[in-house]
C-alpha cells in the first residue's frame, strides 16, 4: 500500500505483521518492502519501529543465525 502513513507505532507494527502473515517474509524484509516501495530511507522510520517490533526483527534474526542466538522465554 503506497504511501500509507500511521498515527503511532502500534499500527505501523500491526502494517508489518500484515506483510509478514501476507507473504512469509520476515519482519526485517516487510520494514525494508515497505521503505522500498515508499521511497524511504529505512533510517528514517527508526521512530516508527516499535519495542514489539524490534522484538521480532530480533528474533528473525537469530532464527537466522544474523544474530548470536541467546536464552529467552516464551511469554
């Protein structure tokens, strides 16, 4: 979706997690979709890049092996 804009982080997240249910990607690959296709620079929507978020690139990428994978809990 072009050109979209969101009021807050949540639903810039809740974008993303649409992408990600959508096409399998990972979340890293739908943020990067999403400033490609918007002509963004992806530092640019740092701000918009929730806690959750951040969470679950993190995740993607220890799943990855990007990343040191490292002890967490299912919550």
């Amino acid at each position: 979706m072009q050109g979209k804009m969101f009021k807050n982080t949540q639903e810039f997240a809740i974008y993303i997690d649409g992408i990600v249910s959508e096409t399998g990607m990972t979340h890293m690959e739908a943020v990067l979709k999403y400033c490609e296709e918007n002509f963004i620079d992806p530092e640019d929507i740092s701000s918009m890049v929730n806690k959750a978020l951040k969470q679950k690139i993190a995740v993607n990428m220890m799943d990855e092996n990007m990343l040191p994978k490292r002890a967490r809990l299912d919550v």
